[in-house]
C-alpha cells in the first residue's frame, strides 16, 4: 500500500496551542515530500486566507480543504465550493437576527462578515481566526456565496440551539464543534471528508492512499474516511473513536514525528500498517 496524499487539521493538531510549528522542520519534510510526489493539504475549518498566512511563500503549492470542507483548492485554482441557496442564506439570516444571543460571524466564499454592533473582545477574536473580515451594519448589505456560520459558544451552550436549529433550519444547517469554544453551522454532508473526496477524485488517488490527522469533531468524518486515520493525543473522544491510529499531541510535534515515518517508508518501500503499527488504537 503506497501513501499519496497527507491531510492535516490545523488548530489542536497540526498547530502547538501557541499557533505555531517547527518552520524549520516542516520545510525540510515538505521539500522530502515534494520529492516523493506525496500531496499535503491542510483540511481546516479555517478561512482559505488565514490558512495561506501559516505557510509563507509555498502556501500556494498545496491544496486546501477549507472552511470545513466546503471550499476546496488545488495549486492556487478553485476546484470546488459548497453554498446554500439564496433562499436559504435569507432563512438563516433571519434565524440568527431571531436569536438574538447569537455572536455569528458568517463566513462567505470572498470575506467573512460581522454586524458592527459586535463587541469590542468578540470583534477582536474575529480578527484572530479571519484573515478576510469586514463589518456590516446589516446582513442585507453581504452579496457573497455564504458557506457557514461559525458561532462562538462559552460555557458549552451549545445544546441550547441544537433543538432550535433542526427545528428551523431543517436541511439547511447542522452544528458541529471545531475547538476554541466555536461551533459551525455547516450545510449537511458538508465536511473535510466531502471536500477531501472531491480533492482525490481530481487527483485520482484513493482513499486508502491517504494519511489523515485531526483533533475535534469537525475531523470524524475525514479521519473515518483515509485509510491511515490519525487522532491527535489531546483528541476528543469522538475523533479518537473514528481513527486507526493515535499520534502524539499537537504541543509535542506529534504530526510531524508521523511525517518523518512517511518519509523513511515511502524512501525504503515499507508496508505502511506494519510500519506505524505502533500507533494503533487498541
């Protein structure tokens, strides 16, 4: 069984909780993987702009899985996105004006959007997370293909909305959590293993030829769907359940010790399940 492409999650996986990463280290293996014809991609709920800032002048070489799998790139070209209607992005609209509780930012194909009756902090976390972020003073004023609507929750008020939103959105959204106290309202059937799929068949690789890593439950469905399935160490239980394989933590380079593995097989022909078998899940 040969490995072909390598899709990582960003935050609680790929990043230490600091956002950053070995450069030094990841440049060296990226360069090895290039040479291997090994694809990598970042398979993030994250905006495709503020993925593009983690990798300096070779961002544009790799393809992206962006917006919880709605977005997808490949060398710099769009390959696919995923939108609601415009009917459905007016119902959501006046779902959230309806909540008024709610602190939305909605993530569209061009920025990510914001009311500017936001406060100061939340206005500030936005910033953070959207490299692409413009204020309205309503939703009336965004003309854009609207992809998602991330929420920040605190105090796992999550469940308060998840009766509400299969009751009024029915079909149009569902909620899934992505980490940092921020839940998603994606568009069903719309996850990284969706948008990865439309990746591979562009490529033509199969699923059992990739390696897949993640941390959160916006990962499941991708971890369940590479061949080689990896949950981070500081995983939920819901991705840790929906892989094969358990890495070490985002804090201790736990994707990029996986990576030098990948390499050195790739280099000697190993079997890659005999080879990170000590890596299984019991």
């Amino acid at each position: 069984m040969t490995i072909k492409l390598i899709a990582v999650d960003m935050d609680g996986t790929f990043l230490r909780d600091d956002k950053t990463y070995d450069r030094a280290r990841f440049q060296q293996q990226y360069e090895q993987l290039k040479e291997l014809g090994i694809h990598f991609v970042v398979a993030s709920g994250n905006q495709l702009y503020r993925l593009h800032n983690y990798f300096d002048d070779y961002s544009y070489d790799f393809s992206y899985v962006a917006e919880n799998g709605a977005y997808v790139t490949h060398g710099g070209n769009e390959l696919r996105i995923d939108h609601l209607t415009p009917e459905d992005t007016q119902k959501v609209f006046r779902f959230i004006e309806s909540h008024t509780n709610l602190r939305p930012i909605i993530c569209g194909k061009d920025s990510a959007y914001v009311l500017d009756s936001i406060n100061p902090d939340e206005l500030e976390l936005a910033k953070r997370y959207y490299g692409r972020l413009k204020i309205v003073s309503s939703y009336s004023e965004i003309d854009d293909a609207i992809m998602k609507i991330a929420l920040h929750m605190e105090g796992g008020c999550e469940t308060t909305f998840n009766t509400a939103i299969t009751e009024e959105l029915p079909g149009i959204l569902i909620p899934v959590t992505s980490g940092h106290q921020f839940v998603d309202l994606i568009i069903p059937g719309v996850h990284k293993a969706h948008g990865l799929e439309a990746l591979l068949s562009h490529l033509d690789i199969h699923r059992s030829e990739v390696i897949a890593f993640g941390d959160n439950n916006n990962d499941v469905e991708m971890l369940a769907h590479a061949g080689f399935g990896f949950a981070m160490d500081n995983a939920g239980e819901q991705a840790k359940a929906a892989a094969r394989f358990i890495a070490a933590s985002n804090n201790e380079g736990g994707v990029l010790d996986v990576l030098d593995l990948i390499i050195e097989g790739a280099r000697s022909g190993s079997d890659f399940e005999e080879l990170l078998s000590k890596y299984k899940t019991a």
